[in-house]
C-alpha cells in the first residue's frame, strides 16, 4: 500500500512530459517552406501544390507504408515564423493518412506578413519542434527550401551545431532563380549531419520534381543499416540526370 501510494506521488509531482512516453516512430520529417519576400503568390502555390502532390505519388504512399510511422510538420518561413500558418505533427502510416496530409497542405493559407530571409531562425524552429515534440524518431530530418540566402544574420555554425548535436539531419532544396551560387551556399552553410543533401530546383516549376526526388529520399526504408546511416536513392542520379549533391560538412 505504501509502495502504490509512493508511486502515484512520484506520477503526481513528474513534469507532464516526464510522465508520458513518446511514441516510435521510423522517421521524424519538418518540412520548413520559404514564403519570404522574394516569393510571390504563384511561387507560393507551386512549392504547395509540388510538396501535397509528392504525398500523393503511389511510390511515396508505399515507402511510408513501410515504415513504422512518419512523423511530418510543415511550416512556412521568412524573417521569422507564425505558428499559425503551419500543419501540427501528423503520423502518416498508410494510405489515408498521407492523403488526408496532402489535402492539408493544400489547403494552406500564407502568411500573409512577408518578411526577409531568415534560414537560421527557419532551422531553430525546426529543431524545436523536434527536440519538443511527442515522438522518438530513429531518422530525424529538418527539410530546407528556398530561393536565397540568410540576409538577417540568423545563421551561424551554432545554427547547424544544435541541430547535430540532437542527431539531425538537415537537407536542403536550393531553388536557383536569382540567387548566385546558391547550390553552393546551401551545401557549404545549410545543410549538415551524416549523408545530408541538397536536391536543386532549376526554377519554381522545377520545385514539384526535385521536391519528390527529395522525399523518396528522405522516406526511403533503412533496411539493415545504422540507424544514424543516411537512406540511399531510390535511382542513381545519372540514371535520370538529376543533380543530387551528397555533402558531408
């Protein structure tokens, strides 16, 4: 009787957290989507419709089947981030539920407030909706697209550091409309941890395809590999002239 009452007196006085276990899962996935300044409406609506479009594809409803749940958020960014204008955690492990996610991000309203390029502060958020999160992934990935550089100083060594440290994977997708060289600064100042990548969008209506590659990467099953192992491509880039870029910073 003693012992039963010390335990629900330890239950009671635990942090909430402290007392609820976070479910497993194969893969925890942010989507972080550029809606700064340099993208208008209809560059917004292509990244929305190429990233919901991608959770249709039947190859990609098959990958996720496979795993033991993904755990997916997405939400948009500029100079800073409104929680309002993002998708909660959602674990996508059939079917239904990747479809129903897709219709979400459709469905999507902008940020109606546009600001600067703020990629750092766009990967401090992605980091804590990870570390803060419900979930204990074996595959944890912070998913980065835009068409610039970090223009308010937000991104700093620390910046990546925190995500490594926690065992993240950030990869990028680098969107070159008008940006120089901007494959360039995602593989050497954005992207970070083992096997992390870049996947390039020549343009806007090239986001839709790169993103797609992108995921099937992300989402690909670690059969018999480390858990810490980045998945490999589904296709060789040369089988389909894709310019994947794998990067070890």
């Amino acid at each position: 009787m003693a012992r039963a009452a010390l335990a629900f007196l330890v239950l009671l006085l635990a942090p909430p957290h402290a007392a609820r276990a976070k479910q497993p899962v194969s893969v925890e996935l942010v989507l972080a989507v550029d809606v700064s300044r340099s993208v208008d409406a209809a560059e917004y609506d292509l990244q929305m419709t190429g990233i919901a479009n991608a959770f249709r594809n039947p190859e990609i409803i098959d990958l996720i089947g496979q795993q033991d749940g993904v755990a997916v958020t997405i939400f948009q960014w500029s100079g800073g981030i409104d929680e309002r204008y993002m998708i909660p955690w959602h674990v996508l492990t059939d079917p239904t539920s990747v479809l129903a996610f897709a219709d979400k991000i459709e469905k999507i309203k902008r940020d109606p407030v546009p600001q600067f390029t703020g990629i750092g502060k766009a990967i401090d958020f992605g980091v804590r909706q990870i570390a803060e999160n419900d979930y204990a992934g074996s595959w944890l990935n912070i998913d980065i697209s835009g068409d610039g550089r970090d223009n308010i100083d937000s991104l700093t060594p620390d910046t990546r550091r925190r995500a490594r440290d926690l065992g993240i994977v950030i990869n990028g997708l680098p969107i070159l409309t008008d940006t120089f060289f901007l494959d360039d600064y995602y593989r050497n100042s954005v992207i970070a941890g083992p096997g992390a990548f870049i996947e390039i969008a020549d343009d806007y209506t090239d986001f839709a395809r790169a993103f797609l590659r992108k995921l099937r990467r992300e989402i690909t099953p670690l059969i018999g590999r480390n858990d810490r192992a980045p998945p490999a491509p589904v296709q060789s880039a040369a089988d389909h002239g894709y310019r994947a870029r794998l990067a070890l910073p």
